[in-house]
C-alpha cells in the first residue's frame, strides 16, 4: 500500500526503527534521573552546610555544653509500672511500646532494672500499683 508517495516499510525495518527509538528515550530518561538526583544531592549538601554555619555562628560554648548535657539526659529511662490486667510488674523504656520484660513481684523487677540501669547508665522511674511516682532515680 502506497501512502501519499511514501514507500511501505518492511518489518523488519519497523523493529529495528522501534527498537533504536526505545534506546534514545531509555537514555533521556537516564540522563533526566541522573540530573535530578544530582539535584537533589547538591540542594541537601547545601542545606546541611547552611545548618552548620548558623548553628556554629550563634551559639556561644556555654549553650554547646548545655545541648550536649540535653543530648545525654534525652537517652532514655527506664520504667517500673503495675499491669493490672496481667497483674505483674512491667519494665518499660520511654518511648518504647513493647514491654522489655515483666515479673510477678515488685522486688524482681527492681532487681532487674538496676542491672539494666548499671549497663547503660540511664535513670530509672518507679510507679506505684496506681500509677503515681514513687522514685526517680
């Protein structure tokens, strides 16, 4: 069949032309990702720069040594509470949502938690059966 004096095209031309069409946008779409994850790393490179200088030009050593001691106060702590569905005493860090283990008595748990406490020199907060603080050690 003859279109407006354009020659048909066999198939295998067909292929070769698809084929070499795929190719050239497979390699602008590459070069389009690679642009703009390049982007993306200078914009945070620059970001993380700018952080560092502001926080480095506004704060006098005295606040540096507070933020450390804030750093190190916000590890964790580590509680002492009554289930009183399980009826057991729970041990559980702050900010935690699993319970990292329970016992039947207060004593065992108390025990625990020292040794917990000792390992990684965090604080512990005892509550009595009905939730008020008994100790903040």
């Amino acid at each position: 069949m003859w279109l407006f004096g354009k020659k048909k095209k066999s198939k295998n031309e067909e292929k070769i032309e698809k084929a070499q069409t795929q190719e050239v946008e497979e390699k602008e779409n590459d070069s389009s990702v690679k642009e703009e994850e390049k982007t993306v790393k200078e914009t945070k490179q620059k970001k993380t720069a700018a952080k560092t200088v502001k926080t480095k030009e506004n704060k006098t050593p005295k606040e540096d040594k507070e933020e450390k001691v804030e750093q190190k106060e916000k590890k964790g702590v580590y509680r002492v509470i009554y289930n009183k569905e399980d009826k057991t005493w729970q041990i559980k860090k702050d900010g935690a949502k699993r319970v990292i283990t329970s016992y039947p008595t207060k004593e065992e748990a108390l025990k625990r938690v020292k040794e917990l406490c000792e390992s990684q020199n965090l604080k512990v907060i005892v509550h009595k059966k009905d939730g008020k603080f008994q100790k903040k050690k």
